[in-house]
C-alpha cells in the first residue's frame, strides 16, 4: 500500500510541467537564531545554556537548508547523595552536567508544483551524556507536502539513513553501522498572528533488527513579540529502544528560549 501511494504520488509530480517550478517565487532566503539559558546558585548551584541557528536558501526548484544548535551545562555535584551541598562539594567546582552539538545539512529537489521533494542530508553529533563521542549520518528520502493553507502545513518523509556511531571510552564495542528507515511527520499550524505551534515526530527502525527503534519528538509553542522577535517554549524527546550500553533511553529537554528572525 506504501508503495502504491509514493508511485501514485511520484507519477503526479513528474506529470506537471516545467512552467509549474519556473512559476515558483523569487530566490527565498531565511535564517533565524535561538537562545535560551537558566542559572541557579545557593543550595544548588548549576547552569545551562541553548542555542539554535537555522537557515535556509530557496532558489527555482533547489532548496539548501542547514541547522546547528548546541546544549552546554555545568553544576556542583551532591556527590555523597545528602540532598545537601557541603563546603567540599562546593569547592571541587562545578562540573559538565549536560553537552550536545549538532548540525545538518539538506538539499532539496522539488518536483512538479512543489509539493514533493527529493531530499539528501547529512549531519553529525556529539552527546557523550547518551554515550555518543561522535555520531555522523547520511540520509535519502522522499518529502510530500499534505496540507498546504495559510494557517496550516503538514509534510511527511520517508528514506533511508545511515549511520556511523562511535562511543565514549568505557563502552565496548567502541562503534557501530546502523541502517534504519525513517518516517517523519511535521505538523506547524499558526492560530492568529502571534501564536502557532509545532510538532514533529521522527521514527528511525533497523529492517534486520526491529527491536532497533528510536524515536525523536519535538514540540514547540511560538509567541511573537514583534516582527522580528518571538518565545519559544518548546520540548524534545529522544527515545531509543536499543541506548548504548550503560545509558538509559530516555533523554527529555524543555527550554523557554528567545528566537530572532535575522532574514
């Protein structure tokens, strides 16, 4: 049935013609930054930062998008478990209680009247508090735009990703290949002028070990406060069925950050 309806769909797009892309808008380019940060001292002494830039550049039927961000944390550790922190614990100084960068690249090829893409991407992680001392991937697949009104957007993908995992020191094997499909449904749905919200939900899963599933999840509630500045309140989520050896599977952030619209 799957592979019914993407023929059904590819057959569409190529049956349009080539007035349909040179019709599309002029060269889009867009381009945003987020941050977000907290800081806690007394009786606990921690602080985080989080940060996001984004763009992209639309030119005929050619789109290049590229996204990074960065999660940095350090905070005094209670390391005898008293609830407390003594004089000792506090002069050792803080210490790395949360780090993750990432960033992605993707190329886009839009077909017939720009409601289905090819798509290529790549893109590489650092988390070694998920046991990850550098993860890089590589990705094909096909995007459709189900909905498409001035308030709201629905875009599914389907592809196939490829991914070289290598460990921090302490985990044995120290790396792996993955091969998973993946499946991604993104909802953004604006409610008035100032508030709309978004949520997209990605699903990777190994085809010779189905136990091999992760899961991604991001949620978001966007607020603007002028023309080029809004708040975001959003949540991420990371489930993996199969997590590297001695770290648990779920990994959980939520962030109220500031995020400006540069282009």
């Amino acid at each position: 049935m799957l592979h019914l309806l993407l023929s059904t769909a590819l057959a569409q797009d190529f049956e349009e013609t080539d007035k349909d892309l040179t019709e599309a808008d002029a060269n889009e380019a867009h381009l945003s930054a987020e941050l977000g940060a907290s800081l806690t001292t007394g009786n606990t002494d921690f602080w985080t930062v989080q940060s996001t830039l984004a763009g992209s550049y639309r030119w005929d039927a050619n789109k290049v998008s590229l996204v990074g961000g960065a999660l940095s944390g350090k905070g005094i550790a209670d390391g005898d478990g008293d609830g407390t922190l003594s004089d000792d614990e506090v002069k050792l100084g803080r210490v790395d209680n949360a780090k993750k960068y990432y960033a992605d690249g993707r190329y886009d090829r839009y077909l017939g009247k720009e409601k289905s893409s090819i798509y290529v991407l790549g893109g590489a992680l650092h988390d070694p508090f998920a046991g990850y001392d550098l993860r890089t991937h590589e990705q094909i697949g096909y995007s459709r735009l189900l909905i498409d009104t001035d308030a709201t957007e629905l875009v599914a993908e389907i592809g196939v990703d490829y991914a070289q995992e290598n460990y921090v020191a302490g985990v044995d094997p120290n790396q792996a290949n993955v091969v998973a499909g993946r499946l991604m449904l993104g909802l953004t749905h604006q409610v008035n002028e100032t508030v709309g919200f978004a949520d997209h939900v990605e699903i990777y899963e190994a085809p010779l070990d189905p136990a091999d599933l992760r899961v991604l999840n991001q949620a978001s509630l966007n607020v603007g406060l002028s023309e080029k500045l809004a708040l975001k309140l959003s949540h991420q989520l990371t489930y993996d069925n199969q997590p590297v050896e001695g770290f648990r599977p779920l990994d959980q952030t939520s962030m109220l950050t500031v995020v400006a619209s540069i282009l």
